[in-house]
C-alpha cells in the first residue's frame, strides 16, 4: 500500500473515518473487517485485546489467518482461572501466535492497594480498575486501534455496538458485533478449534474467578459476571469521564 494513503488516513478526522469504515463494512463479514482493518487502514498499528475467554478463540484463529504475529494484550490480572491460562497456552500454541503479551497489574499499586488479593471482597470497581482498567493504558502506547471481541447479544450496551467506534483517543473494531452464539459455535467447530474448558461446565463468559459463576439455562449469557452486583462491564470499555471514581 502507498506510504501516501496510509498517512492520508491517519489524518482523516475520526467522526469522517468512522462514517466512512461503519457505511462501507456495516454488513462485511469479520474477516472482511479484519482484513481491512490490519491490512489497509491501521497496518502495524493495531493490536487484539483478548481475555482467551469463552469465546476468544473464535477471534483469535480469524487473526491468524491474515497475521499470526498481531501483537495480542492479555491482561494478566493474577485471578483468572487456573483452566484459562492452560487454554490461552494450548491456542496459542494452536494457532502460531507470536505477538502475545501478558500485561499483568503494577506491582508496586498492588502491593499497596491490594496487599492480600481480595480487595474484590470490597470493591469490584477498584479491583477491576487496579487490574485491568490502568494496565490496559500503557500496553496500548503506540497502537491507533483496538480489536474487541464484544458481540450485541452479549446484551446491555452492547446491543446497540456499532463495527468502528472512537473512545478515548483510539479506534475500536468489533469484527463480531453481529455474530450470534450460533455464529461463535459454528466458527469454533468448522476450524477444530479447543473451547474454553469451563463452557462445558456452565460458564458462557468467563472473566477472574472471583466474579464469574455459572450461570443456569436461559440466563444472559454474561449474568454470572458480577453476579448480583449493578456491574456489567469491567471498565475497558467504558468511557474515561464515566468511569467510577476508585481510591
């Protein structure tokens, strides 16, 4: 691609940009919307934020297929499930993936706002914010744009995802946000792909082990997340100015 186009690009003002990426891709396929995204508009600019959830596996072989060597956060919150360490080595091991980057909480803060590892307890927002919410800030240095993983049935907010979004200073793509469960399901059986191995245990959406439960038939496919908490996302995805206010 011409240097010249690429700069062109990076100039154009994100409300212009979002207009133009949201009418032209609104109905493309995920990889169609990968494609174009780490191929034509944010090439070597961009990277993957994945919790190897539930889900993630799905995303991440889509990755590989245009590039295996995308640089992948993975924030290493220090409570995630024993099982989602041991999935996230077995995909990437999988898939070839060579840019994975485990970005785990200051020490120093946790050390001191969190010196037992159950401030959780207390305070999810400040447990959240401690260990994901100010990591994710300093991995992104460098990056223009963000992939999630977030899909609109995932419910709440997210009902209304649009493809490309503007928060905070960077891009964020959503190359699922119409996908269904059924769409994930089909994805991950075509390509032979290992799951999450406590999807099979009642855990549609998995996060830290502290807040996350099974949850029953039926149930939102997030409802043990912070389960009988007012808490639905972790932060990484709310705007800085809404954010609780922790410590």
């Amino acid at each position: 691609m011409p240097y010249g186009d690429v700069i062109a690009r990076n100039a154009e003002a994100p409300e212009l940009r979002l207009a133009r990426l949201n009418g032209e891709l609104r109905d493309a396929s995920a990889q169609t919307i990968l494609r174009v995204s780490m191929i034509r508009e944010w090439p070597e600019r961009m990277t993957y934020v994945s919790s190897f959830g539930a889900e993630s596996v799905a995303m991440l072989a889509l990755i590989a297929d245009v590039d295996p060597s995308l640089p992948i956060v993975f924030l290493d919150t220090g409570m995630h499930f024993p099982q989602t360490l041991d999935h996230r080595d077995e995909v990437i091991d999988r898939l070839g993936l060579t840019g994975v980057r485990s970005i785990p909480p200051s020490e120093t803060e946790r050390k001191i706002l969190d010196p037992k590892n159950d401030l959780w307890k207390t305070d999810t927002d400040a447990c959240c914010a401690l260990r994901k919410v100010r990591p994710l800030e300093p991995a992104l240095e460098g990056f223009s744009a963000w992939i999630t993983g977030r899909k609109r049935f995932h419910g709440g907010a997210r009902m209304s995802l649009p493809v490309f979004e503007f928060a905070n200073g960077r891009y964020k793509i959503n190359p699922l946000a119409n996908w269904t469960p059924e769409d994930v399901d089909l994805m991950i059986k075509q390509r032979n792909m290992p799951r999450h191995p406590l999807v099979e245990q009642g855990y549609p959406s998995i996060g830290c082990w502290p807040c996350t439960k099974p949850v029953a038939e039926g149930e939102d496919v997030r409802a043990g997340r912070w389960a009988g908490q007012n808490k639905t996302e972790c932060g990484l995805h709310v705007d800085k100015n809404e954010r609780p206010r922790v410590f």
